[in-house]
C-alpha cells in the first residue's frame, strides 16, 4: 500500500514533506527504510532557526540516496539528480520532463511570496500543464490565474494543483507584478529542482 500525501506541519517544512511525498509516490511503505526518513528530517531544516532547507541540504540528501543500499529494503534503489540554474526549464530537452516522463517524480523549487521560496512535487505532465501536489494548500485568494488551478483532491496521491509549462518557466523579468510570481522558478541564479526516480529490477 502507498501512503498518502502529507500537508507540512509549519510554515517552514515544505522541502522534509515533499521528499517525503515523493517516496510515497514512488515506493509503497513498506519499501521505504525508516532510515531515510530520518536522513530527511535530519538533513533539512537546516537554515537559521529552522525556518527552511537548503540547497546545500539537498544536494547532500540526492548524493546519499543514490548510493543509499540496505540488505533489508532491497526494493528502495532511487537514481536522484539535484540541478540548478539553467539546466532548470521545462523547454527542448528538459531533465524534468524526461524525469516525469519516465515515471519519475521532481520536487520543484518555485517562489512562493514577499522573496520566500516554497518546494513543491510534480508527478505528471500532460499536454501543457504539469500536474503536482503543494503541501501548504491555497485557495484562489492566494492567487487566481488560468495558468495556475487549485484541483479537488478526492484521493490519496491526487494532484491539487496544476501549473501550465509556460507560466512556470516564467524568469522575473517577464513577471513584473508580485502576482505574477507566484508558482514561477524564477531567475536562473534562484533555480534548483531535485529529480528522483525508482530503479526496478
């Protein structure tokens, strides 16, 4: 059986709950090693006060997992790939596509509000949109955009957002207004996405 997706506990624990998430998407729970759990939580929050996660955390937790074997948990083999700047776009030969593309999931880093940044999963893309799951809900007074939809989640591992290619992809200079960038990734220098995908036998 695979879990269901979590909402974080803070304001501040996107990026402990999405990786989470995303074991869940990918493993069914008795797959996962509590081990990996506990690396997660241990690794990230690690800004001052504990109010977010690095990128340097993140790095480290995709370097571990690729190389992460327990003769107990067989099954839990992931291939990760943590990028940054431009090799995060969602246009010609994107790694993130060919990430979901192939089964994979990517935690996406996208700005949230005021300069704060928030991570999010995707799992799915189809036609022009990708389909994710944000583990801080909003609702339509957050933002109210065609580009970006707030889904009805009626199952455990349902997306609850979906945001157009295009309006993802946007850099803040096509994005004037605070508005618009919302659920943007922004700036090459602000760009950073963790891939992960499960190896099968």
């Amino acid at each position: 059986m695979k879990a269901a997706f979590r909402q974080q506990a803070s304001e501040f624990d996107c990026v402990p709950t999405t990786f989470v998430n995303a074991l869940c998407f990918l493993f069914h729970r008795h797959e996962i090693p509590p081990s990996v759990v506990r690396k997660i939580y241990k690794e990230c929050l690690d800004l001052e006060a504990a109010r977010g996660t690095s990128g340097r955390a993140i790095s480290v937790l995709s370097r571990w997992l690729k190389s992460y074997n327990e003769k107990n948990y067989k099954k839990f083999q992931v291939v990760s790939s943590y990028i940054k700047g431009k090799q995060v776009h969602l246009g010609d030969d994107s790694k993130i596509i060919q990430c979901l593309d192939q089964e994979g999931v990517a935690l996406l880093c996208v700005h949230s509000s005021n300069d704060a940044w928030h991570y999010i999963l995707s799992f799915k893309k189809q036609e022009d949109w990708l389909y994710c799951y944000d583990p801080l809900p909003r609702t339509k007074r957050f933002i109210h955009n065609e580009s970006i939809q707030f889904l009805e989640s009626a199952g455990k591992q349902d997306a609850n957002l979906r945001i157009r290619c295009d309006w993802l992809d946007k850099t803040f200079k096509a994005a004037e207004t605070t508005e618009s960038r919302k659920y943007i990734f922004g700036s090459n220098s602000y760009r950073e996405c963790l891939l992960l995908q499960r190896i099968r036998p």
